[in-house]
C-alpha cells in the first residue's frame, strides 16, 4: 500500500529530477507562437474597416456640362495621359479593396489551433521531459506532418478563388489626348472619357453626357429585373440612386444602344465600392461538423484523462515504478487521442472541394462542402440559375395559326412547326425580326438585348440571315424604342418603296393598325378580338409578348430627314410571339432529384407572379406563388408559420430575401442560398451557405458567398449537395473506424495490468497503429463515391450526434473484440515462455484488426460483402500497403530497433489473421441475424 508520506516522496523525486532543457525551450516556443496567433487574429480583426463613407457629390443634380467642368475634362479630348498619370496617383487604382489574405505564417500557425492537436503535443513533451525523447519525436513528426498538410489543401482553396477572379472584364475603351484606345480598368480615374457599346460592363460610376438609346442592366446594384432607359439630362438632386438615369454605375451592364459618360468616382469610391466596405468585418461561422468535432474531440479527451488518471493512480497504489507508470499513461494518451482525424478530415473535405471545382464549383472555405450535406432548402433566383438566362421564341401567332418553336436559347438548332405540318410562307414574320433588331449574334452569344437576340435566332431558324437581308433591303433610318412610345421601328428600301417593321406592345401596336395578315398571307380588315385573345392567352402561360406590324410607303412619298412618327399609322397586323427564358433541362432533374432527397427548392425572382409560376410548373415546382407585397404585409410570425407551404416568391425585392431566410431558419431549415448581385449580399451572408454565381455575379456577392459556381447553374448545386452528403458518410465511416481502434487499444492498455499482463503496446506502436494503420485506410475511406441511395434519404438533423448511443455500443463491440482477441494472444504467447515474441504477435494482431475492421465501417446497416466491396480500389491498395509494411515493422532488423518487434513465424501470422478476422465474422452475423429477425417480423 502507498502511503500519503510515500506517495509525497515520490513527487517530490519527480519534481527534482532536471527537465531537458530542448523540452522546455519547446514548451517556451509553443507558449510564444500560440500568445502571437491570439494577438495576429486580433489585429488581423481590427485593420479591416467598419465601412467606407463619404460625402459625395450630387452629380446626377448637374448638367453634363458642369460635370465636365467641375472634373476638369473635355469631352472630345479626354484627359491627357500626364494628367491621367497624376489623378491614378491621387485616387488609386479602379478596384475594390480586398480583405487582406492571411499571411502565410498564420495560415501554417492556425493548423495547431486544434484541441486534439495540442493535447499531441503535450503528450509529446511529457514523453520527451520523462526521457523518453524517441517517442517524443515521432509524436511531433505526426503533428508537423498534419500542419503541412492542412496548410497546404487551405493555400490551395486560396488559390483557386484568386483563379476564378481573372474572369472579369479587364480593358474599356477611353478617351485619351483625342484617341480612343482600350485601357485596363484599374488605370481609369476620375474625368475619363469612356465610351460604351452594348454588352460592355461598366467600369466605374460616371456621369452620361451623350447617350443613343441607351439601356442599362442595373440588377447587381438596385436589384430591377428590366433594363433601365438612359438619359443626358438634369434631375433633382434629391433623387434616389434608382431613379438616376442620367447616371451609370460600375459593374452594371450596357444592354441596349450606345453611350459616352465621364467618370465621377472609382474603386472604393463608387457606390459598389461603399457596399462592399459593409462586409469587411463579417465574420464566418462553424459548420456544423466543425461544431460536432470539436466537441467530440474534448469529450474524448475529458474520457482519455479519466481512464489515465485512474490507471496512474492505481499504478502507485500497487506501488509500480513511476517512470513505468509515466510510460503507461502516455500510452493511453496516444491510444485515446484520434490522432488522423484533424489530417483525415482536411483531406477528405479537400478530396470533395476538388471534385466539386472539376464539377464547376468553388469552395471557399473547406469545411463548407459539409453544409450542403445537411442543407433542407435551396432558395434559387430563377434567371440563369433554373433557366438558361437565353431569352428563346417559344410560340408564334401568325396569318391566324399558332406555332411553335423548338430549341433553346441562343443555339440555331431548331424548328418552326404548326400543328397541321404545312408551316406556309414565313417571310412576311421573318424579315421584320431580323430587320427591326439592333443586337446581333457572335459565337452563340448576343451583344445588345436579349428579347431581340431571340427574335435574330428565330429568323435563323426559318432561314433568315440579318446580313444578308440587310444587303437586299439596306436601312433608311431608325426609330428606336423608348419607355414613352413603346415601339422600334425601322426603315428599308426596297425598290420603289420603302418597308416599314415595326415591333413592340401588343395594345399599342394594334392601335396603329388598320388590317391583318389573313391566313393566305394579304392584308384584311383588322378586328382586333382575335390577337387581343390571343395575347392574353399566351401572358397567362408566362410569355412575354411583342407584337409585329409593317406597311409599305412609296419611296418618293418618305422622308427620312423628317417626322417618322407619321408613318406610324394605317400599319398591317403581322404577328404575336411569345418569348420567355426557358428552364434549363437539368434543372428539371435536379429538383426532381432535390425532392427525392427530402431538399426544398424555393424559386425568388423579380419577374411576374404568372411568369414565376409558369417556369414553376415546367420545372416541376409545387406549392403557393407569393408577390412580394403580399410578404411585405406578412408578420414575421406568420412569414414563419407559412414558408413550408410557399415554393415561389414573385416579385421579391432584395431586401426580402433576408427575411425569407430567417423565416426558414426559424422553421428549423438549414438554408442555401444564391445570389448574383450587390443586393444580394446580405442573404447570402445570413443563408447557412451563401452560393454566389461566377459569371453573371459581382465581386461583392463573390467576397460574401462560401461557394461559387462557374456555371451558375442550379444542378451544380445539386451535385454539392450529394458531394456534402458523401462526404459526412465517409467521415463518419472514418471516425467509426478510429474509434473503435482508440476503444480497442484502451480496453487492451487499461486492462492488462489488471490481468496481471505487461502493456501490451509501446508508445510509438501505438502511433504506428493510429497513424500508419489508421492513415492510409481511412483516407482511402475518404475517397469512397457518394452511396448510391444517399439522394433517396432526407437530410440528416444538423443536431445529431456523430456518435448516437447505437454507434456507441458497436464501437465498444468492435473495441471490446479486438482487445480481447490482443490479450488473448499475449497471454497465450507468454505461457509459452516467449515474451518479446508474445508482444510482437499481439501487436501485430492488433493491426491486422484493422484491416478486417475497416469493412464494418465501410458498411454500418448492411453486409459488408456487397456488389461495391471491390469498387474501391484505394482502399484494397491501402490495406495491402498497411499488411506490407507491418510486416517489415516484424521482420526487418532497423524497424524492429525502433518498434522493439521479433520476427514471427508462418503459424503466428495464421492465429494473428484468424484472431483479427473474427471482428469481421462476428459483425456479419449480427447483421444476418437482425435481418432474419427483421424478415420473421415482416412474415408475422
């Protein structure tokens, strides 16, 4: 018995033996680098601003010429390069500040923040203090070797967001010393001259002074849905940012005509600039893996220094040596600490962030491709996301017969098709479309606007090049379309006539005519109750209609220098079509797929509540179709109370998007959501996961968001959301298959001095069996593709536990098997008189448990032997590594120095395999066991 005298002696030769002075040089360096990662989080805080504000000058309430005046430019000269050099100087260049990226150092520094990590290295340190400096060794190795990788797979997703960045628009065309030359952005200052056409982006906020039927894309910053007209001339200066139509803002985009304007404010300066201050200081949250691991690492711990504590204790108390003692306890340590589970969970989310940026998905931060696993929701904007973002003509009223057109979007294939098959002459629809039209294509993209993209694309579809018709009936003039009058029109000769197409309202185009095609092609008197019906018929499907008129004036009898609203009556009636941006064809599937796995999609868009619900409907949307001043009369309660029930938010502003996502998240939902513009950016940030889109997203919604697609497209969703729950399946086999090691070889390490046997592991055999063994496996387990039924399943509760009580008991099966079968062996060995041989054949036992084990984790609720138990050839490749290497660890003379091994005979590898073997058998039986019991249920 150890008295209380004894037991103080005993401290008291501990306290004074000498410490090696490396150990507590370490243990100095340790405390210093984690006081320096304390500090650097906090600066790294604190330099980023709060937001970015000030007075700015009302240029929208000057007229274009006291802005030129007041920036000291001209606009036929432009600024000269000299100047231009000294205001880049004084303003900086054009972009927007970004967060700085973590120093390199703090990036590597950050991989030793884990608690599991630390208690390594503590564990490290004890070994080294006590002697023992070889284990200590190996210990670190394992720690650095974990830190390396981690800041390697962080540094890669760094860099694969740097790579996406290069996909913005770079050059503009400005004005400089009297030339137009392309300039990249960052160079443009205050005062620049900038011409626009359209399809250009926006390169900074500037003041229009010339304009030619200018439209302007203003969604990424006011969130309106429809191009805004443009205009020279003055307004009050009290007008809001969305009625300022004299102005352009940077990152909008040119939609229609042409337009100069000189540049009133760059870079952080413009109004994207002082949004985009708004987020630096928004901090990210845990996943709820990060959360769960956490606490499962500190619960292991905290079982960990119970099992010690009581063993060291115990130890005295029989009175063992104490260094024999210390030894023991590191022992437990290493064997209760999931030393792989920081690498192996890096690796795994690295595995799956690379699979989804092959699959045109970036993720920002790693452990954000396990939220999807668990997402409930997806809140998707409609355009482009869910359609092509392609307006396509879908149907066709013409000479008193419907057609119908197929293909989609801006690709010429396609046909145009009436019912009865004989489609007739189309000339008379098509000309008008491909003449009335100022976009054009190029390389299966339109440069001006979309709706008359798709009128070009339907006139190639019947035959029609705009050219081509343009060389046989070249343009007089123009009356291009304005908000007032609704309508374009244009002018050909053809001969001694000239052709007059006009398109635009259907109400307002049938006001202006007096006869119809008939169904032979000649004009009739018009009677407008038929396209009236008609029109309203195709509207109620989701159509955006616009009407087709000619007439045909006398040459001598047109002027073109005159009045050109005068031929703007007597006009004949051509045809009604519908147009509207179809859904993408794998976004149909995709939601299908969404509803198998128990995933609510939810559309938001700005467009009409008939349009929201018809692309609803083909996209296989069920649920109720709410406008947004129907949400805005809404309680927040009764928001909450109803979103299950609501699958389409139709006319939503921006600032609605916020409240839908905290109505859902407080129904119990993990959200997703996406999101394009500045607008959007809140959302995004408020979602569980924010999904930015890349090519029509700004860099506002990119900085905010966690993923970013490059495709933005809705099925990549999709496919991160079975990606995250693949990867949760595949930790979750990784930890099964940790845990049941870590409670086999405490029950082992705890157990044998009860026994009366010797610990039947090292410390170092216990790091080659957490590392080496547990290593190579369990990465391939990483690597195992998505089950095939994981979509068919819904999502998991964010809430549950890692380990529930039935995981729990399993494992202390598998644990409680393998460390009987390891003493068993041990003490077989020993009764033999064969001590060292008897401890390197429990030892190895004990590896070879793993291999057979790591099929119980593969496979937790069926037979392991299923139709994929060769279908990962990692894995194979793995275990046969592991076998091979234990082996020389048994047989080779330096690997038997350092693991203190005996080589072993044929008949001890036989008992080693058919000991190992039985967690596997006996697993198998239960399984077949339960499914009998099942199956006599069923039959009873």
């Amino acid at each position: 018995m150890v008295t209380t005298d004894k037991l103080m002696f005993l401290l008291s030769d501990v306290l004074s033996q000498p410490m090696p002075a490396w150990a507590i040089a370490a243990a100095l360096l340790i405390l210093i680098a984690g006081i320096l990662f304390i500090y650097s989080r906090r600066t790294h805080r604190a330099v980023a601003p709060a937001s970015i504000e000030s007075e700015t000058t009302a240029w929208h309430g000057m007229s274009a010429e006291q802005v030129l005046q007041e920036l000291a430019s001209i606009q036929s000269e432009g600024l000269s390069q000299t100047e231009a050099a000294e205001r880049l100087k004084r303003y900086g260049p054009n972009k927007l500040a970004e967060k700085p990226p973590k120093p390199a150092w703090l990036l590597l520094l950050s991989q030793f923040k884990s608690f599991l990590i630390v208690v390594l290295i503590a564990a490290a340190l004890l070994a080294a203090a006590i002697g023992n400096v070889k284990d200590g060794a190996v210990i670190l190795v394992v720690v650095i070797i974990n830190a390396l990788l981690g800041f390697y797979q962080e540094f890669q997703a760094e860099q694969s967001l740097a790579a996406l960045k290069k996909m913005l628009a770079l050059y503009a065309e400005v004005r400089r010393d009297g030339y137009n030359r392309d300039l990249p952005i960052e160079q443009l200052v205050p005062g620049d001259i900038v011409i626009l056409d359209a399809g250009d982006k926006i390169p900074a906020d500037g003041r229009i002074i010339a304009a030619h039927a200018l439209e302007v894309d203003e969604s990424s910053l006011t969130g309106e849905s429809i191009p805004v007209a443009k205009q020279t001339q003055t307004l009050p200066q009290q007008s809001p940012l969305a009625d300022r139509n004299n102005m352009v803002y940077m990152n909008n985009a040119v939609t229609h005509g042409r337009a100069e304007m000189v540049v009133t404010a760059t870079g952080m300066d413009t109004e994207i600039g002082r949004l985009a201050g708004l987020l630096a200081q928004a901090e990210d949250g845990e996943t709820p893996l990060q959360i769960q691991l956490d606490s499962l690492g500190k619960r292991l711990a905290l079982i960990a220094l119970v099992v010690i504590i009581g063993l060291f204790m115990s130890s005295l108390w029989r009175g063992e040596p104490l260094i024999e003692t210390a030894f023991t306890a590191i022992a437990l340590a290493v064997a209760a600490i999931p030393e792989g589970l920081p690498a192996v969970v890096t690796v795994t989310l690295a595995l799956g962030m690379h699979r989804l940026a092959r699959q045109r998905a970036i993720v920002k931060r790693l452990a954000a491709v396990e939220t999807l696993g668990c997402t409930t929701v997806i809140c998707t904007d409609k355009t482009g996301t869910l359609t092509v973002n392609q307006m396509t003509a879908r149907s066709v009223f013409y000479q008193g017969r419907n057609y119908h057109i197929s293909g989609e979007g801006y690709d010429l294939a396609g046909a145009i098709s009436a019912g009865s098959g004989d489609n007739g002459n189309l000339s008379d629809l098509l000309l008008p479309l491909a003449l009335c039209n100022n976009s054009h294509l190029h390389d299966g993209q339109v440069v001006g606007d979309p709706m008359e993209g798709a009128l070009l694309v339907l006139a190639a579809k019947g035959g029609i090049d705009k050219n081509e018709a343009l060389a046989q009936l070249p343009r007089l003039a123009e009356l291009p379309f304005d908000a007032e009058h609704k309508f374009m029109a244009t002018f050909h000769r053809d001969g001694d006539h000239v052709k007059v197409f006009v398109k635009g309202a259907p109400e307002v185009i049938l006001n202006r005519c007096t006869a119809i095609l008939d169904t032979e092609g000649k004009p009739a008197p018009l009677h407008k109750d038929k396209p009236l019906a008609v029109n309203k018929a195709m509207a109620s499907t989701g159509l955006r209609i616009l009407a087709v008129a000619e007439r045909t004036v006398p040459a001598d009898q047109f002027a073109a220098d005159h009045d050109l609203f005068q031929y703007m009556a007597e006009l004949t009636f051509v045809a009604l079509i519908g147009l509207m941006d179809p859904p993408r064809p794998e976004a149909r599937d995709a939601i299908g797929l969404c509803r198998l796995a128990g995933v609510e999609v939810k559309m938001i868009t700005g467009d009409q509540k008939v349009t929201a619900n018809a692309i609803a409907r083909e996209l296989g949307l069920t649920g109720d179709v709410v406008e947004g001043r129907e949400l805005a009369d809404m309680e927040d309660e009764a928001l909450a109370g109803r979103i299950n029930n609501i699958a389409v938010f139709a006319r939503t502003a921006p600032e609605q998007k916020v409240r839908i996502v905290n109505a859902l998240k407080t129904a119990g939902h993990i959200v997703a959501m996406t999101g394009d513009g500045v607008n959007d950016t809140p959302a995004l940030k408020s979602a569980d996961i924010g999904i930015a889109m890349g090519i029509t997203g700004t860099d506002v919604a990119k900085e905010a968001a966690t993923m970013v697609l490059t495709d933005d497209n809705f099925a990549t969703i999709v496919k991160a959301v079975k990606e995250g729950r693949g990867i949760y399946d595949n930790m979750i086999k990784f930890i099964r298959f940790q845990l049941s090691t870590n409670v086999g070889a405490i029950l082992a390490v705890a157990s044998a001095p009860l026994l009366g046997l010797p610990v039947p592991f090292t410390a170092v055999q216990l790091l080659w069996i957490n590392i080496i063994m547990d290593g190579p496996p369990a990465m391939a387990l990483g690597v195992d593709p998505p089950r095939p039924g994981s979509m068919s399943e819904p999502p998991r509760d964010p809430k549950a536990r890692i380990l529930s009580w039935r995981r729990l008991g399993n494992l202390f099966t598998y644990g409680l098997t393998m460390a009987v079968g390891t003493l068993a062996v041990l003490y077989y060995d020993r009764q033999n008189g064969q001590a060292e041989r008897a401890a390197t054949l429990a030892f190895t036992t004990f590896v070879l448990f793993q291999a057979f084990n790591v099929f119980n984790a593969r496979a937790e609720r069926v037979t392991a032997f299923n139709r994929h138990f060769f279908s990962n050839r990692m894995l194979w490749l793995a275990i046969s590594s592991v076998v091979l290497l234990q082996i020389l660890a048994v047989h080779w003379p330096p690997a038997q120095a350092v693991f203190h091994t005996t080589a072993l005979t044929p008949t001890d590898w036989f008992i080693a395999v058919g000991v190992a073997s039985s967690v596997l058998v006996l697993e198998e039986l239960r399984k077949l066991l339960q499914s009998i019991g099942k199956w006599l249920k069923h039959r009873m």
